[in-house]
C-alpha cells in the first residue's frame, strides 16, 4: 500500500494499489522479471527486490 500511495498520492488506498497492478500488468517486461523472482500476486507486500524491478520499470515515484 505505501509503495503504491507514492506512486498515487492523491489517490486512496485502494485506487493507488488499483493503479500500481494495473500499470504493472500493462508493462510486460517487468512482470516476466517480477515472475523470475517468484513474485506471488496475493502477498500483501513486495519483497525488496520486487520494488527495485518496479521502480526500475515504472521509475522513482
């Protein structure tokens, strides 16, 4: 939730996390690299390594 409320600060809670997932499903390059690294959709967090990938697709937030 924090991640995706950097990336969405005037959004709330749920419509931030809605639009990080939205906007990393439309980047392929970075779900193939999140998949690789056994990123797990229901999780309720990203490991440190998922948020380097994302913040390497989808850039600083």
């Amino acid at each position: 939730m924090d991640l995706a409320l950097l990336y969405s600060p005037h959004s709330g809670g749920a419509a931030a996390l809605q639009n990080l997932y939205r906007w990393m499903l439309r980047c392929r390059p970075l779900m193939e690299e999140l998949d690789g690294l056994g990123y797990n959709k229901y999780r309720h967090s990203f490991l440190k390594q998922e948020v380097a990938v994302i913040v390497k697709y989808l850039g600083e937030p």
